[in-house]
C-alpha cells in the first residue's frame, strides 16, 4: 500500500505533454530541480532526498513516472516494476539501440515549465539508477544546465558497458553545451555496483573529459544492512555519515553552484 502521507507537504498536479500525463509532486521555492526516481518508484527514501533539497532552497519537482508514488521498497514490488518497465511499457528504452527512452521529451517539456514557474538561469536535473541516463539526454532542453547521473544502469546487459541511453546526437549537444556555457556533469556510483559497469564511466569520462565529475564510493561505504549490495547511493544506501553524505552534499552544492547567480548564493 502506497504511504502517500510522505507526500503530504508537496502539491500534486498533473502535467501533459505529447502522449504522456504522468502527476508531479512539487515542493518548496527557489530555482527548479527536477528529481526522477529510481525503480520501484517514488519511494520514500527518495522523497527524502527531495525533501533536503527543497530544504537547501530549491523548488523540488518529483514527477512519478512508474509505480505508486510513496510506497516503500519491496523486494516483489521492484521486480514487478521492472518486469513491467523492461518488458512491456513502450515509454522506456533500455536496450543499446542508440537512443534515449521517449519519455524524455515529456521530462524536456516539464523543465521547460519548471524554468518558467521558477525562473532563474536554468533547472537541475537528477535521475537514479533506471532514469540516471534521463539527466544527460534532457540537456537537448537549454533550460537544463545541471544534470546529475546518479548510479545511471541503463542500458543493460552485456556489451553495453560503455553505452548510455543517450543518442550520439544528444551527446554532440551535450559535449557543444558543456564547452560553450561552461557546464559540467556530476556522477554518483559505488564501484562493483553490477548495474553500473566500470566502463560507462570511464566512457563518460573520455567523451566529456573534465566537465564529468566521478564521485565513485566503496561498497563499504553504503548503508549496511539492507539485503542488497550497494547500489542507491542518495536513497537506500545513503549511510548515515561519511563518503555517501559527502556525495549527497556534493549534489546540492552542485545545484547550487549552477542554479543561483554568485550573488545570491547562501553562504556556508
């Protein structure tokens, strides 16, 4: 059963584009960033994530693009939203076909208005895990300057190491952009995590160069005691100190750093 109260402080709209309605749950105020969740859903672990967000000074936008929004994690529940979402639902590509999933025009079009309800110079966007890839391919959209790959693991199985769900002509633009407006790309993983193969890294880092910046964590490093090695690095395998909550504030100094002008910027 969905705990839908974890929501409670975020207001629900549903937003349209193209084929797609999917609902939002938006929080707080300041410059936008768009937070897309990992499989099995909009969890709570990931609302938490939000929460600290918003809490920084951010306008949190959390679209659940797959399951029910505040239902905890389950070992049933995830195998059952990814059988749903590898096999069947048309929205997502997660096979090395050269191609980003079509949902990312809707999430293109939801940074779009997420920049014109909050202004500033542009939005953030973080994907996890199954839409860690989304971040990279929605810089088509100029609104999107500071993109987050958190544990990106699409596409997968073997030979796709070194792939991610971005087309060759999303990541030329990606590559233009990040030269000419002087941005840069942050990635979270652990090393060993299987759904994130080495090379996808070092992938990033060959084609991006400098502008990528790798936060790698150990295994030992994540949250203990879960039942699964360490994978989610904001959300279940977030450890209550050390490297993972530096990676975590790393991301919002991030945002930071992108989204407010020098001039407003809190001081630490």
């Amino acid at each position: 059963m969905a705990d839908i109260d974890i929501l409670k402080d975020y207001e629900r709209f549903d937003f349209a584009d193209g084929p797609w309605t999917r609902p939002v749950f938006r929080r707080g105020s300041g410059p936008a960033v768009i937070i897309m969740h990992e499989i099995p859903g909009l969890h709570p672990l990931v609302v938490r994530y939000a929460d600290g967000v918003a809490a920084a000074g951010f306008t949190v936008y959390l679209p659940s693009l797959f399951g029910a929004p505040g239902k905890p994690v389950s070992n049933g529940y995830a195998l059952g939203q990814m059988f749903m979402n590898v096999c069947i639902r048309r929205e997502f590509n997660v096979w090395a076909n050269g191609k980003s999933s079509p949902i990312v025009d809707w999430l293109r079009a939801l940074a779009r208005q997420a920049h014109a309800d909050c202004g500033g110079p542009g939005v953030g966007a973080l994907g996890m895990c199954f839409t860690g890839g989304f971040a990279l391919a929605m810089m088509t959209e100029p609104s999107v300057i500071a993109p987050v790959l958190s544990q990106p693991s699409m596409p997968i199985g073997k030979g796709r190491e070194r792939a991610i769900d971005c087309s060759a002509a999303e990541m030329g633009c990606v590559k233009k952009r990040l030269t000419e407006e002087d941005l840069s790309v942050l990635g979270l993983a652990f090393h060993g995590d299987r759904f994130v193969p080495p090379g996808r890294f070092e992938m990033l880092k060959e084609e991006l160069g400098e502008r990528f910046e790798a936060w790698q964590l150990k295994p030992e490093d994540g949250q203990p005691g879960t039942g699964v090695p360490s994978h989610s690095v904001l959300t279940i395998h977030l450890a209550n100190s050390g490297p993972t909550r530096e990676a975590e504030a790393r991301t919002i100094s991030f945002f930071n750093q992108r989204l407010r002008p020098a001039a407003s910027a809190p001081t630490a």
